[in-house]
C-alpha cells in the first residue's frame, strides 16, 4: 500500500509540473514545433530539464536489481531501431504535431476538463487497442 500512495504523489508531482510548464497547453506546444514560424522556445529548458533528471535516474537505475520499494527492476536491453519503433515515433510525433497533446499532459489536460483532451485521450486508446489487435495477429501468423 505504501508504493501507491508514493505512485500517487510522484504522479501528482508530475501532473502538477506539466501544467506549470505549459506542457497542457496545446498552443504553446505547437509554437515550440513551429520551428520556421512563431517559434516559441520556452519548452526546450523544460525538455532540457527532463533530460538532465533521466540521465541521472537511469545512470542510478542501471546499476540497481530492484527498486526504491524492493521489487524487481528490468530495463530494456534492446539498442536495435527496428520497424516498429521507427513507425511508433512517427505515429507519436504526428499525433504530438497535429493535437499539442503527448499522452501524459492529455491525461493531466483530460483532468482539468478539456475537451480536446478527451477526443485525443479517446483516439489514443484506440489506437493502442487496434495496436495491441494487429500485435496478436501478428503473433499468430508468425506461430502457424
């Protein structure tokens, strides 16, 4: 019980510096992609932010076998681009360009009562539910 009320508030702590940084506004998001208009580059020391503080976690979190609560820890191992990472970043990076929306601020945004956020929020679990569909096809095609 102890770990999700610590989820809880690291979720909040996250939650709370999405709308502080104007990660949930969708316009500021797209002045920061709009690199040949109205640039807005405020969002570069926010994401300059969050890669300083991931460097560090995953420099401490390669060296560890569990984590902070004692459970198992695993990382991914994998260093290979394949098809599919190169087709789910294009998918994330369209939908971030044409939305505004990434799937952490739409859910911080879908809480604050946006409805642009529930039609993305909407479309996004679709497309991991026809994501998660073609994947076990996928499967069984190659398992016959």
């Amino acid at each position: 019980m102890q770990h999700r009320i610590s989820e809880f508030f690291v979720g909040l702590l996250f939650g709370v510096g999405l709308l502080l940084s104007g990660m949930t506004d969708p316009s500021k998001v797209l002045g920061f992609l709009d690199l040949f208009g109205a640039w807005d580059p405020s969002l570069a020391l926010v994401m300059g932010g969050a890669i300083m503080v991931g460097f560090f976690a995953f420099g401490v979190a390669k060296n560890r076998t569990v984590n902070f609560f004692g459970g198992a820890m695993s990382l991914p191992t994998s260093t290979q681009i394949d098809k599919r990472l190169v087709i789910g970043a294009l998918l994330f990076g369209a939908g971030w360009g044409l939305a505004g929306f990434c799937p952490g601020p739409a859910l911080v945004s879908l809480a604050t009562g946006q409805a642009k956020a529930a039609f993305f929020v909407a479309f996004m679990i679709a497309g991991m539910v026809l994501c998660d569909m073609v994947d076990r096809r996928s499967n069984r095609a190659r398992s016959v």
